[in-house]
C-alpha cells in the first residue's frame, strides 16, 4: 500500500489522531487557520449530517423510551458532574477549579455522534443525550454558578435551541429523509460517510482552537502540570463512575454514557470563559483541559475494546 494510503487509512481509523492533530494545528499556527473558525456552523452541520447517514431511528426511539437511564446520566452530567470537578480542586487552586466547573458544566459536546461510534460505542444514544443536555443546558448552567461562584451566568436560551435545531435536528431529519430515498445507495458508500465526517471534525476542531488560542498567552508551570495531571486522575474516575451507574445496560450503551460525560462542549465552555471570566484568564487552562480530555481517550478507547470485546478463554483441549 502507498504511503499516502496508508497515512490516510491511519488517520481515519483512529480519529483519536486527528482530533490531536487538529488541536497541535490550532495551537501552533492560529493566524493561518483561524479563518476556518468562521465556517464552525457550516462543518458542524456537515458533521451531524454525514454521521446521521448511519443511523438507525429506531435504535434512536429505543433509547428514548428509557427514562431512567437518560435522567440518571443528564443529571449526572448537568448538575453533579460540574460541583464534583470544582470543589475538590478549590483547594488547590480557585483558578483552575474555575476552569474545571466552567467545563464540567457544559452539555455534551456536538460531535460526539461521531466519535462514540469509534469507541464501540452507540450513536444513537450518543446523539440522545447530546440533544437532551443542551436543551436543560441554558436553565442548569446559570443555576450551578450561582451555587459554586455567586455569579450569574445569563446563557442565551433562543441563540441555543436555534444553533441545536440547525446543527443537530435539521441535518438528522434530512439524513433520514435521504436514506429513506436512497437506501441502497446509503448503505453502498457507507465508509465514505464516516470518513468526510472525520475529515469535517479535524478542520472544525483546528479552527476552533486557532480562533480562541491565538491572542492567549499559554505558560504552564510546576504547579499547572500537577494539578493537570490530578485533574486527568480525576476525571478517569469520574468516567468510570458513570460507567458503573447503569449496570441493566449493556457494555457498549455504557460506554457511550461515559464518554459523553469528558467529551463536553468545548466550543460553548470557551465562550463563557472569555465572555464572563475573562479577568481570571481561564481560556488557557480551558484549552488544556481540552487536551487532557483528549489524552484520556487513548486508555478509555483500550478499556472500550476490551469491555465490548472480552477475550475468549482457551478452549479445553480435553472437552
């Protein structure tokens, strides 16, 4: 196989690279990237509709039904998630505790349609509670930093349900409509969807990080490198707590509950970061934060493979 080919066979099979890749590129080069920023809503409707592609409605439906499991992982991850994350870590350090509850009170972040599949994980449930946390996220967000900081954090409800209904609802519903016209067609090139859905996820994410890294200074110290790496102990934990919350589901549904409590919605946690905290410079530990969630995917990806996929004892040569 060529070189190219191989390279290309390696990025869209571990989107893990890309999403890293991506990050680096948004770092390192900001100015010559940061006009890929302006399309972020145009990608993310690429991204949502070329994921939607393979999904399965009645999977979805299915999921809906049980209210149990998607009260226990929104409430988790709205309204427990974001105080577990800030106060232990208040002290250590109120500056990054900060950072940690702006992060810990976001919804679940757009793309993770995407990446669920990658961890054996289920898309539809994926899809399900990104839609449900982001519709409770304008009412829970202002609640939790009235509780944690005093401060009152006004989130735009209608700018939000909009941005939810163009991004995720219209590209789905027309996704759907799509494979209903063209089944066969759909199912044919299947492959070819889930790799311009990576390729559309590595540009959003490179831009995304240049349009908010570019004008921020980022200097770690001693101490920033501790407190990051109790900050990756933590959230492992956090991870597996949520895991173990759902033991009527099967491996791979819990998997996807836990993925969608790191994999937040980096996009609106720079938001209120710069918008509302500016003074406290909470955008460069934002940004590492989102890197840190990034090298947690590697060890959550192994323990996925290994949950989804348990290796088989050796059969009794005697039987």
């Amino acid at each position: 196989m060529p070189l190219g080919a191989r390279l290309k066979k390696i990025l869209f099979e571990n989107q893990i690279l890309v999403v890293l890749f991506a990050l680096i590129a948004g770092m390192l080069f900001p100015e010559p990237l940061k006009p890929l920023n302006t399309y972020s809503t145009q990608l993310l409707i690429l991204v949502f509709f070329f994921s939607s592609l393979r999904l399965s409605l009645h999977e979805l439906l299915t999921y809906a039904r049980d209210w149990k499991m998607l009260t226990m992982a929104t409430a988790f991850m709205l309204l427990v998630l974001p105080f577990a994350l800030y106060y232990p870590f208040l002290v250590f350090s109120p500056d990054w505790a900060l950072a940690l509850l702006i992060l810990g009170a976001m919804p679940t972040g757009m793309t993770i349609a995407l990446v669920a599949e990658f961890f054996g994980g289920k898309t539809s449930l994926a899809l399900l509670i990104t839609t449900s946390t982001s519709l409770l996220a304008p009412f829970t967000i202002p609640l939790v930093f009235k509780i944690a900081v005093g401060q009152a954090v006004p989130i735009p409800i209608l700018q939000m349900t909009w941005s939810l209904m163009l991004t995720i609802i219209a590209p789905f519903v027309f996704a759907m409509l799509v494979k209903r016209a063209m089944p066969k067609v759909i199912a044919k090139y299947d492959g070819w969807w889930r790799n311009l859905s990576v390729a559309c996820f590595g540009i959003l994410i490179a831009g995304i990080v240049a349009g908010t890294s570019g004008d921020t200074l980022i200097a770690v110290s001693a101490k920033d490198v501790l407190l990051i790496g109790l900050a990756m102990l933590w959230l492992g934990l956090l991870t597996v707590a949520s895991y173990e919350m759902l033991p009527w589901r099967k491996p791979g549904e819990r998997i996807t509950v836990a993925l969608c409590m790191i994999y937040l919605n980096n996009t609106l946690a720079l938001f209120v970061g710069d918008k509302f905290f500016k003074e406290a410079n909470v955008v460069p530990k934002l940004l590492l934060l989102l890197l840190v969630v990034n090298v947690l995917l590697p060890p959550i990806k192994l323990a996925a493979s290994k949950l989804t996929h348990p290796a088989t004892p050796n059969a009794n040569p005697l039987t």
